[in-house]
C-alpha cells in the first residue's frame, strides 16, 4: 500500500511456477480472511484462534517477500536465486512450527517463560528473517531503526540508558515473547492487516482493474475542467479520487500524474508548479476518508475504534487541507491569467456518469456499510462483489481468467509487501511492551517539555519528520505512537487527535526536502528539477504544516466535541485558508492582483497570511483564548491589510504598480 516509499526498492518479476504460486497464495489470503471474518466455519470441526489465523498469514505471505523483492542491487531481477529459494523454504518451516505450536503456547503461557527449545530457536529465526525481510520491503534505514529496539529487552536494564531503562529480559525470553505474544509479531499492525486491510486492498485493486481511475479522471475534468486553472484542479479532484484505489502516495502521482501533468502545463502551469501541484494532491489522498491508507487501519487498532471512527475525524482536516489547495491554484490561475480547458475537449459529465454510474454506487455501498451498519471487516468485501457484479453486467471490458490472475497477483505482492513491514514493524511493539518502559518514558518527556503541551508538541512534530525522512508512513507512525502518544496523551490532549497528529507529521516527508520522494516523483513526469518542485510543494501544501497543530489544540477538528463547535472551526478556517492563500500566491478573492500595491504588496500579502493563521486557528480547548477572541484579533490585523488590498487594487495601474509576473 505504500511500504517502500521511503527507499529505492527493487522488484522481482515473477514468472512461471512462482507466478502461479503468488496467486495462488493471494487467493489462499483472501479466503482465510473472508473465513475468519464471515466466521464461514469452513474449516469443518475446527475454528481458528485469532493467533492462529494470523500466523496462518504470516506462513502463506512472508516467504514470498524473499523472491519477490532481492536481496542486494546485484540480484538477479529475471529469475529466482537459489539463495532467495531457501529462505523461502526456511521461512515456510518455522511458520508451520510457530503455526501448530501457538494454541499450546496460548494454554501454557509459554510468552512469559517456559518455551521449549524448539520454539526459543524458532522465535530467533523468525525474528532473524523478520528483519531481513523489512530491510528488504521497507529499505535498510528501515531496518537499521526497527533492529536495535528489537534488541532492547536484552539491556533494558542498563544505567546508561537513562529514561528508556526497563526490565531486562533473557535472550530466550525475549525470543518467546516476539515470536507468541499477541503484543509483538502478531501485534497491533499485523492485526489491523488481517482484519481490516486485506479487505479495502482488495477493493482497491478491483476498482483499479475495472477502469476506476480512468472514470474518476473523466469525472474530474468535465466537473472542473472549463474553471480558471481547471487542469489543475482536476488535478486535486482526480488525485484525492484516485486514493480510494491505492491508498499510496507514489502509485496517486503515477497514476494521476501522467495525465493530469501534461494538460497542466499545456495550459500555461509551469512544469515544476504543476509537479507540485500532483505531489501535494496526492498526498493528501491517504488522508481522506472513505478510503485511506494502512496507517489509518493500524491507528484504529491502536486507538480500539473503529475504522469508521477513524474515517469520520480525517473527514474535516482533509476536506480543510483539499480546498486549500484548490484555492491556492485558483489564485495562482487568476494572477497568472490561466484559462480553464474548452469545454469541446473535456467529456461531457452525462455520459461520464452514464458509463461509470456504477462506481458511485458501490462507494455510496461501501460509505453505508461503514457509517451506518458499522460492518467494517464486511463492507469491502460486500462492495467488491458488488462491483464486479456490476462490471461485467455493464462493463464493455469484461474479466476473464486472464485478469483474474492479474487481480491476484497485483494482490499478493500488496500482501507480501505488507506483511514483510507491518510483522516486523510488530517486533518494535514488543520490546516496548516486555520492557514496560512505556509509562515512565512519557512522564520522562513531559518533565523534559516543563509540562508545556505545545513545547512536547513542537518536539514530537519535528521528531516525526526526521522519522518520516527515512521510514515509511505506517512505520514512523507506530514508533511515534509507541514514543511521543502517550506523553501527548497524559499532557491532556485529546486521544484521536493526538494520534492523528502523529499520522500527519510522519507523512509530511513526502513533499518536505530533502527527501520529498511525492515532489520528485511528479517532478520526473514533469521533466522538472527536483529539488525545485519539493520547495514548491512546500509552498502549494502549505496548510498541511498548520492543521495538525489544528485539531491537537482543540479536538473539535477530528469531531470529537460538538457539532456546533466542529461547524464554527471549519467555518473560519475555511475563511481564514482563503486569506493565507491570498498571502502567499498574491491574488485575493474579490479584489484580484495584490500586485497593484507596488512598494506596499509584500506588507499586504504578509499581513494576510499571518491574520488568515490566526483565523484559521482554533481558540477553545487548550488554547487560553476563545473562538471569538482568535477571530477579534484576526480582524485586527485583517481588516487593514483587505483595505489596503482593496485602495490598491482600485488605484491607477501605473502607480506604484509593477507588471503581470510572465507565465514561464
């Protein structure tokens, strides 16, 4: 979904009988899900203990993760080394012995001490190929993260550790524990993978193959396409569209990007601004409800909540951060005096919604089943029927068995590559939990912040984009909710909103340098400098810095506080977006180019930005001033700045005035 954005991860081909055995192993996945999840009973006589199944998983998906994704730059691509072969095997075998022994484990308490011999070396070799796996899914900076923590138990008690000092543990007992616990490998995101995200993977990938994407594109352009800047805005509405299918930053902006970064720069956008635009587009994706990506999933287990629970507090920051990119393209496009697209080459919404009606009302299915009938685990695999139902009763490219292989294929290497992150991801959980250290590490951090929520704020924000340069988003999440979550949650901030903060932050590496791997993805569509576009998709997503601080100062954002209070935030954020847009692109809605303010236009522009944050920002919760007091002080600095915009903008052209800034 979107493990291996972090580094360069190279992908095997398979062919022939591994190929086979890859769907094959998919279709065994998605059965054993809909299974547990149905309880379907189908393994007549015996019912499957949640451990069970998950190690079930583990067996029929982890060994592939050795042939599918080699070993060094210097493997083979075109075929399977007999090296990657064993470790396939090897990792069948310990699977199978932790697979049958894990119902005793569980009656016997075998976790805690006690383990045989057999199951200690078992536990040593499943963390051994745990890791190499992660280095393999996720890149090394990955695993050089996750390791040393693995190892934490076996020095926990160490002077020299200072805060993090814990329990000690043996090295068998350690063993024992990652290998059974239900707190480690088999922890919080291999649970959220088994329960939820199997399901929404495969709906994805069955929107993708049943021509989805070009629908929502089409959607996209004859809704937007004739408007000011239009090929940029379809942009925004095709991306955020688009991440209903993959739930991954990089496939959204090679997705969308190819299509929509042409016609953007064929309308006057120049190529790094247009790169910009897709990369912080598509970011945005994985943030918006109803479908977002598997960091959504493993927070709901962390949090015990439901997915739709989650979905619901995505749902006012994402539509906040999207319409601030639609308004930071539109007053780029006013100023730059960018028309939108004739409507003569634009399709026309009736027959686009003629041919793809049946989209919408499988993601109406699925929106339904998760808010209202609160069936989470249920509602994708009830929408994907539905919708190849539908595709091959009105769909002229209709499946054959050709494209049901494709289906299971694309699906097994999500799987795999999943399950290669989130497994080993699990054993950074468990030492935490076998340590205990969790508890004093939090008041550790507090006492460093003086008991300021805002100081351990700022220190978690930045901690989480350091993390971000080098993690993936799943995986700087879970080491951010196991570190800084339950500091920010005992200096009294809201749960929800605190781990939606850390979400946010990890994610922002994305399009913040020197990393941006969103920014320069785009930008190597668009045949823009990198570097360039990363520092414009700062600037384009500019919003996206201020809304986490947002709904952690005051939790209404992520609706958990009236609904009266939720409507007043959203009300004067919206407002408040619209000025700070004007700040920083230099176009105000209603009175036009700030330009014509000459000597005086960087002043306007500045006052605007800083009094559309302070308008924006929330007042009430732990905030010390109240909604109307924020909204006052906005005024104060507001109301001067759009008199002045506005004196500017009806004075004589040539005075003080510079000219139109060229479109490139």
């Amino acid at each position: 979904m979107q493990g291996g954005e972090a580094d360069a991860i190279r992908v095997r081909t398979l062919r022939g009988g591994w190929r086979w055995a890859l769907a094959g192993a998919a279709a065994l996945t998605i059965f054993l899900c809909v299974n547990q999840q149905f309880v379907l009973r189908f393994f007549v006589g015996f019912t499957p203990l949640n451990t069970e199944y998950y190690y079930a998983l583990v067996l029929v998906m982890l060994p592939f993760v050795f042939v599918i994704f080699p070993g060094s730059r210097r493997a083979p691509v075109e075929r399977v080394p007999w090296t990657d072969a064993v470790l396939f095997a090897l990792t069948i075998g310990v699977s199978v012995v932790l697979l049958i022994n894990i119902r005793k484990a569980a009656e016997l308490g075998w976790e805690f001490g006690g383990a045989p011999t057999l199951i200690v070396w078992a536990g040593y070799l499943i963390w051994a190929l745990l890791m190499e796996g992660l280095r393999r899914t996720g890149g090394l900076s990955l695993m050089l993260s996750v390791l040393p923590f693995t190892l934490y138990p076996l020095f926990a008690d160490s002077s020299w550790l200072g805060p993090l000092k814990g329990a000690q543990s043996t090295a068998a007992q350690a063993s024992a524990y990652h290998a059974l616990s239900s707190e480690s490998v088999l922890g919080i995101p291999l649970q959220a993978f088994a329960e939820t995200v199997i399901g929404f993977l495969v709906f994805g990938t069955a929107l993708m193959m049943t021509g989805a994407g070009k629908f929502f594109i089409n959607l996209a352009f004859a809704l937007c396409g004739t408007f000011r800047g239009g090929a940029a805005k379809v942009c925004i509405f095709a991306s955020a569209l688009l991440g209903m299918m993959s739930g991954s930053i990089i496939s959204n902006v090679l997705t969308a990007g190819t299509m929509t970064i042409p016609v953007m720069k064929r309308t006057g956008f120049t190529a790094s601004y247009a790169a910009a635009i897709e990369a912080c587009a598509s970011t945005g994706a994985v943030l918006a409800p109803p479908v977002m990506g598997a960091t959504a999933f493993v927070m709901a287990q962390f949090l015990n909540v439901s997915y739709a629970e989650v979905a619901l507090a995505a749902a006012v920051p994402a539509a906040l951060y999207y319409f601030g990119l639609f308004m930071q393209v539109d007053a780029y496009a006013a100023r730059h005096g960018l028309k939108g697209l004739p409507r003569s080459e634009l399709p026309r919404l009736a027959q686009t919604v003629k041919e793809g009606w049946y989209y919408l009302l499988v993601i109406a299915l699925l929106i339904y089943m998760l808010l209202v009938m609160k069936r989470e685990s249920h509602a994708p695999f009830y929408s994907t029927l539905m919708l190849l139902v539908l595709n091959q009763l009105f769909n002229k490219e209709r499946w054959n068995w050709g494209t049901v292989m494709r289906f299971l294929e694309l699906n097994g290497r999500t799987f795999v590559e999943l399950v290669g992150i989130l497994a080993g991801c699990g054993l950074l959980i468990g030492a935490f939990s076998l340590t205990g250290v969790i508890s004093s590490l939090a008041n550790d951090m507090l006492a460093l912040a003086a008991g300021s929520a805002l100081l351990l704020l700022a220190m978690a924000a930045i901690t989480s984009l350091v993390l971000g340069l080098g993690l993936t988003t799943t995986a700087c999440y879970i080491f951010l909710a196991i570190l800084v979550g339950p500091a920010l949650e005992k200096a009294g901030l809201n749960k929800m909103a605190v781990h939606m903060f850390v979400f946010y932050w990890g994610m922002l590496s994305s399009i913040t340098p020197p990393v941006a791997i969103a920014s320069f993805a785009a930008a190597g569509i668009a045949g823009a400098p990198p570097m360039k576009t990363a520092w414009e998709s700062m600037v384009v997503g500019s919003i996206i810095y201020f809304i986490p601080f947002f709904f952690v100062l005051n939790p209404a954002f992520v609706l958990q506080g009236p609904w009266w209070e939720t409507a007043w935030l959203g009300a004067s954020a919206a407002l408040g977006v619209i000025f700070i847009c004007a700040g920083l692109q230099g176009w105000q809605l209603g009175v036009g180019d700030l330009g014509r303010a000459g000597g005086f236009e960087w002043a306007v522009r500045a006052a605007l930005a800083v009094g559309g944050i302070m308008l924006a920002a929330p007042g009430g919760g732990i905030m010390p001033l109240g909604h109307a007091t924020m909204a006052g002080l906005a005024a104060l600095v507001l109301i001067p700045a759009v008199l002045a915009a506005v004196w500017s903008a009806r004075a004589p052209r040539d005075r003080g005035s510079r000219s139109r800034v060229p479109i490139p």
